[in-house]
C-alpha cells in the first residue's frame, strides 16, 4: 500500500547509463588536467633537482605497480564500491597535503594522487564491464572523449596559470573535483557492480595468463607498443615544464604546451580516416618515427629551447596518433575468450611505463642535461617504429562483411577501440 507513494527511481535504481560514465570520467579529468602541469613544477621547487625527481617518481611507479596487481585481490575482501570511495578520498587528500610545502608532504601527496588513480581506474573498468554493453562500448569511447576533452585541455593551462595566481588554487579545485567524482559515483548507485550467481569454480586470475602472454610474440609486441607510447607520454608531461625551468623559459610554457596538444585529441575523427585510408601498420610506424624525429631534434644541444620546445610539441601530436591506433594490435592478437585476462595484462603498461621512463631518466640525468632525457625517449620510440615494421600489412583490415560478400575498396573497416584508450584513459602521469 504504501510502495505506491515511493518513487519508482528511489524503490529500482535505474541502470547505469553511459552518460552516467561519460560524466564520471569528465570529472575525473577535470581532477587530474589541472595537476598534471602543476605537480611536475612543484616537485622540482620542492626537490631541486631533476634527478631527484626522477628518483621519487621511479619509487612511486612502484608503488603504484604494486597497488594495481593488489587491488583485484582486496575486492575478494572489501566491497568494491568501498574501495573507490577510498581512491577519491585518497586523492582529494593527496592534494590537499601538497599544500603544505615540504619535500615529504609533496612527495606524500604525490603517492596518493597516484594511488587513487590506479585504484580509481581499475574500479571504473569493473564497472564498465559490468553495465556496459559490448555493442555500446563505441558510444562510451566517443562520450568519454566529449566529456574529458575540456579537462584535458583546458585543466594543464588553467593548472599552472592559477599556481602562479595562487599556489594553493589549483590543488583546492582537483580536490573539489575528486568529491565530485564521489558524488557522481553516489548518485549512478553503482553498488558492488552487477549480482552474478555464485560459481562454484575459482575466479579467473589473471597472472595463470602470463604463460599464454608470453608465448605470442604478437600480444608481447603489442604491449610494447602501449609501453613506449606511454613513456613518451612520460617524458613530455615531467621534463618539458623542468626543461622550461631550466632553461629561463616560463614556468607555464609546460602547461599550455600540454592544453594544446591534447587539443589534438578533437582530431581523432581524422586520425581515424587516415588509418582506414592507409592500414594500422602504417598508421602505427608513422606514429613511432615522427614522434621519434621530432624528440630526438628537441634534444639536440642546439641552444634554442625554443625549437626543443616546438619538436616535444610536434611529437606529441604523433604520440596521440599513437593513442589512437597503438592499442589496437594487442587487441586483434587475443582471443576472444581470453579477451577479459589479457585486459588486465594489457593494463599494466601504465604502471610499468611510470616505471621504466623515470628509471632510464635518473640514470641519463647522472650524466647530461634534461635534454638527455628527450634523446632517450626518441631512440625509444624509433626502437618501436622498427618493432612495428614487423606487423602484417592487413592487420584490422576486414576481408569480407559480416553477410558475407567482399568489401568494396573504397568502403571503411570499422576498426575497434581497445576500452579507455582515447581521452578518458590517458596514460599520462597523475
């Protein structure tokens, strides 16, 4: 009698929607677009040294590694929904214990907003495979990349114009946005993630996987691939704003250099065409040589920062390119009913490339300038564009339609998006 008064939104929460998804990751961009310019500048104010940094962001890569393989293992104990209301509150604190100043509470902050990013993302990928289906999944990527698109762009330029405006402002805004991301996840009613029937077999885990992983040469190139792309990511958010530093130029130069070239994500329609127009392998080595070029001519030692400045600039408009296609041939290498481990294999590029770029940074920087770092980071994507010489010609091109008759030449092969690999999931640091 009385159920009649209630709404019916407050008796059956409604589904999950892929606006729902959308929203929650544009506030998570909003959170980590504006600490991104910012977080590089204050370590090295807070540090004094490049190399110190390096060091702190290697151990942090650790740490974050670690937290990411130990996470689906806490869900066994801990309802999921608790853990992501952790990974907000760990990074609304991790900003706010910047505000102190000091290298250790920089460095704490640091290692928190890190290890909410981690624990965050895993637990919104859960969700996804949980509420989202395959067929939308298309539709999530494009509404991800419309709703992130102004945390990214905006947020590195605004980030560091309001640090110089007032210091505490940009870590006060990503807080904020962190409890929006709390709320948002409150008000979607996300739960535990969808009620499966119990099974009486044990859950699939992901390291029984590793021996399949390792015994394709085709799923080891294509993380390789996430790898190095990500590590040119790396290097281009850390050491260009230190670069500018160093080298007399202004400490914003870094964030607005960043707001416009995530500006290139709006082209990715293009980029798109320009993969069917061609093939993934060329698209791929196109990515991994110009991005190379361009970072090895920015650390030349010239004496121009500026030029260093324009080719980081140039490169990384390549390095989306490379978002944009680079994920794709790990994808099409794994089997479909393998599809879900090895996505959690695949994963693990993030955490190994905020890893290995800050590990081979320490020791470059034992021995050169930061432009040493640049030279580093273009001999690795150049590594990657000849590992790509290897991919067959075809690879993701269709040779029939699904009803069966041939495809026309000029007709488009509608090429799949690994999950996460366009905006939302960029494999930027913090």
């Amino acid at each position: 009698m009385h159920d009649r008064r209630i709404p019916e939104w407050l008796r059956h929460a409604p589904a999950p929607s892929v606006r729902g998804f959308a929203v929650l990751a544009g506030t998570e961009a909003i959170a980590r677009g504006i600490l991104i310019s910012v977080f590089p500048l204050v370590m090295y104010r807070a540090l004094g040294d490049a190399l110190a940094v390096s060091k702190v962001y290697f151990f942090v890569g650790l740490a974050s590694l670690g937290l990411g393989l130990l996470i689906p293992y806490l869900t066994r104990f801990v309802a999921r929904r608790w853990i992501y209301v952790v990974g907000t509150q760990m990074f609304a604190g991790g900003a706010l214990l910047t505000l102190l100043g000091t290298p250790l509470a920089t460095v704490a902050g640091l290692s928190l907003v890190t290890c909410a990013v981690v624990t965050t993302f895993v637990c919104f990928n859960a969700y996804v495979l949980d509420y989202v289906a395959k067929i939308e999944l298309g539709q999530l990527e494009t509404s991800r990349l419309l709703y992130s698109a102004l945390g990214w762009t905006a947020g590195p330029v605004l980030g560091v114009f309001l640090y110089r405006w007032w210091p505490a402002a940009p870590f006060l805004i990503a807080a904020t946005a962190a409890y929006g991301m709390l709320v948002v996840f409150l008000v979607m009613r996300l739960g535990n993630g969808r009620l499966i029937t119990k099974s009486r077999a044990a859950p699939a885990n992901p390291f029984a996987y590793f021996h399949r992983f390792f015994a394709q040469s085709r799923l080891i190139t294509g993380w390789l691939f996430a790898v190095i792309r990500s590590c040119g990511w790396w290097v281009y958010v850390v050491y260009l704003p230190i670069y500018a530093v160093e080298n007399g130029l202004s400490p914003q130069l870094g964030g607005i250099a960043q707001s416009v070239s995530n500006a290139a994500l709006f082209l990715a329609p293009l980029m798109l065409r320009f993969i069917h127009r061609t093939s993934l392998r060329t698209a791929i080595r196109t990515g991994f040589l110009m991005a190379g070029l361009f970072f090895l001519l920015a650390g030349l030692p010239h004496g121009v920062p500026q030029l260093a400045v324009a080719g980081l600039m140039a490169g990384a408009f390549f390095l989306i390119l490379l978002d944009v296609s680079a994920g794709l041939p790990f994808l099409l290498a794994v089997k479909p009913s393998e599809r879900t481990e090895m996505s959690a294999i695949y994963s693990s590029f993030r955490d190994v490339s905020g890893i290995l770029t800050p590990g081979v940074a320490w020791l470059v920087l034992l021995a050169a300038p930061v432009s040493g770092v640049f030279v580093a980071g273009g001999v690795g994507l150049l590594a990657a564009w000849k590992l790509a010489q290897g991919l067959h010609p075809r690879l993701g091109q269709a040779r029939i339609t699904v009803e069966g008759g041939a495809r026309r030449p000029d007709e488009a092969v509608a090429l799949p998006v690994f999950q996460g690999e366009l905006g939302a999931e960029r494999s930027e640091p913090v």
